[in-house]
C-alpha cells in the first residue's frame, strides 16, 4: 500500500513527502488529547491483505486498519513499513499514524464477493488494531461486525487494553464464528516495560484484559514473545511471567526469542545503546549482519528453559521450532454451557514472525 493508491490527483506542495495528493480525500489531524501524535486519515482501496503464498504465516488474509503504532515498541518488526511512504522506522512510526477511515465500509464491499472463501482473518498481525488511535476512529467495532455478518472466522492479537470495550460484540461475533482472541505481553519488569515499549498499558493491565476475556468465554493466548537475551530469559524471569500469565486465567503460550529484521534492527540496537550498552557486542554476535533471527544455539537453548516451566504452570504451548507444512489454525469459540467447551487451541507458531 502507498499514499498514491489512496488519493486523488491534487498535489499540495507542502505536504509530508508521500502525502502530496489531497484534495480532502487525506488530511493530517492534530489534536490536544493524542498530543505529539498525527493522524493521517486516507481512504483505502482495499481491507483485506493476501498473505504471499510463501509466506509460513498460519493465515491467509489480514486487516490492518492503521499503519505506524503508538505502543512505540522498540522492537517492532513493523517499523520498516513507514518506509515505503517516506517516513523513518523510528519517530515517525511511533507517532505519524495512517488511518484508513472508509476501512470498514470497503471490508464490507470485500465479503460480499462471491469469490470471497470465509477464510480466517487475522487482525493484529502488522500493527495493533487497539492502539491509541482507536479510541478516536473506532474501526474495531464495523470490522468485527462485518466480519460476523459475513461468516468469516477472524483472530485478534493486541497489546492493547481496549479490546475490553468490544467484549460484548466479540462475544456476540463468536455465537456465528470462530473467534481466537490472544494478548502480546512479553516484559514483566516494569521498568523494562516501560523503556522499550513505552506507549503500551501495563503489564498488569494487559493481564486484567486476559482475565475478563477469559471470564467472558474466551481461551486466550498470551504471546510471551520476544523473549530478550540476558534482559527476560533468565528462569526467574520465565518462571514469573509464566505464574502471572497462568494466574490470568490464560489457556496457552506462545513464545520465541528476539527477531530483528533488517528495518527495525537500527531502531532496536539505538535502544539497546542508550538502554543496556554493556549488551550491545553480545546481541551482534547473536543477530549478526543481516540475521533476523538469534543464532539456532540460543534458540534451542530457549526451549530447553521454556518448556518445562510451562510443564510446571499448567500452560498448552507452541513454540516457533514447531513449523509444520500448508500451517492450518484452529479457532476456540466463546464457551457455551450448552455446546461445551468446544475445541482445543492450535497454532502454527510461524505467528512468532510477526514480533
């Protein structure tokens, strides 16, 4: 997606590069409750995103409603994306937010399509649909509907604490399709949550979010992901987190080490620099050059620290080693008295990509 394939031609020579066609249909919007923030609000072409069939993604299609997060996550592996409309991964990802205003209207467009499968789609898987932002554009709502109405199984992945004001809807939506709720909490030191991901509600609010998801029905997931080397891999460390996430009433786990991809490494290692320098030399021998992923070594030894802790709290998990051929996913509905529990999680842990 690019700012020419939203727009109308009508360049304005003051714009943000990338921004020059305008004529009403983009504007930028400033306001005092999301200060230091911009709004960009553009009309979209197209809702939903084909996943390349290469991809070892567990779904074919998404919805990303926003482009750039406010959560600020210094290791989001999104930042490269503001790129492509001439804005860094840095600053500018963290505060010059896209909107796709007619995003819901288009979707709606979309499904009614004969060539339309119902195939899951997967929101939360670039940027978070429950940033900020949200509370001002109200997406979520017209997405779930009309994915609802449509008969369109959808998953929903969030650090973002306002998932609780959808509850009902999502409640309502999993009585007509299979609904997969889970919540990215990776950081269980405050000070270190508030660091790297400054723009995220706490650690022990995303959990509160776990439970009243969990006590409306819901299996959650938590993606403990990304694990940091020598900053959250310690077994004290794990053992925590994994008691406060079973604690949360959570039915499973996903976790996985550190991805650094080419557009956010820069971004990270500035963290890392200002943050922790005494690490800086041992993570470029971990991610050297190019290298997205933590060497195998440590990656393996992950695992072997992992999994038994989960053994011991009780959790399902998947971890990112577990790939498996044409990934397929299943998804837990709503609990209901009388149907029964319905099924079990499963997850193709090629999700672990997208953090």
């Amino acid at each position: 997606m690019r700012w020419q394939g939203q727009t109308i031609d009508d360049e304005d020579a003051d714009a943000l590069p990338g921004l020059e066609n305008r004529s009403g249909i983009v504007r930028s919007v400033d306001t005092p409750e999301f200060a230091g923030m911009t709004f960009h609000e553009v009309l979209a072409k197209s809702a939903l995103n084909a996943v390349p069939a290469a991809s070892r993604m567990p779904f074919r299609w998404t919805i990303n409603p926003y482009r750039g997060c406010s959560h600020a996550c210094s290791y989001c592996f999104a930042r490269g994306t503001h790129e492509y409309l001439d804005l860094d991964g840095g600053a500018d990802f963290d505060s010059q937010i896209v909107v796709k205003t007619n995003v819901v209207d288009v979707l709606r467009k979309e499904l009614q399509r004969g060539s339309w499968q119902r195939e899951t789609v997967a929101l939360g898987t670039n940027t978070d649909p429950y940033q900020r932002a949200e509370g001002r554009y109200r997406l979520m709502p017209g997405i779930i509907r009309a994915l609802a109405d449509a008969g369109t199984p959808m998953s929903v992945l969030t650090k973002g604490t306002l998932i609780r004001r959808d509850i009902p809807l999502l409640v309502e939506a999993a009585k007509q399709v299979p609904v997969d709720v889970q919540m990215s909490i990776a950081m269980y030191d405050d000070a270190l949550q508030r660091s790297i991901e400054p723009g995220t509600p706490s650690t022990q609010a995303r959990l509160d979010t776990v439970r009243a998801l969990t006590d409306a029905g819901f299996r959650v997931g938590v993606f403990l992901m990304p694990v940091l080397p020598h900053l959250t891999d310690s077994v004290a460390a794990i053992d925590e987190a994994l008691r406060r996430i079973k604690a949360s009433g959570a039915d499973h786990v996903i976790y996985g080490a550190l991805h650094l991809r080419p557009g956010v490494k820069p971004w990270f290692f500035q963290w890392l620099q200002r943050e922790h320098p005494q690490l800086v030399s041992s993570y470029r021998g971990l991610y050297p050059g190019t290298s997205a992923e933590a060497a195998q070594a440590y990656r393996q030894w992950l695992a072997r620290r992992v999994r038994p802790l989960v053994r011991v709290h009780g959790l399902d998990v998947r971890t990112e080693a577990e790939q498996v051929p044409a990934p397929r996913r299943s998804f837990s509905r709503v609990r209901d008295a009388s149907r029964g529990a319905g099924p079990r999680f499963s997850v193709d842990e090629s999700a672990a990509m997208l953090f």
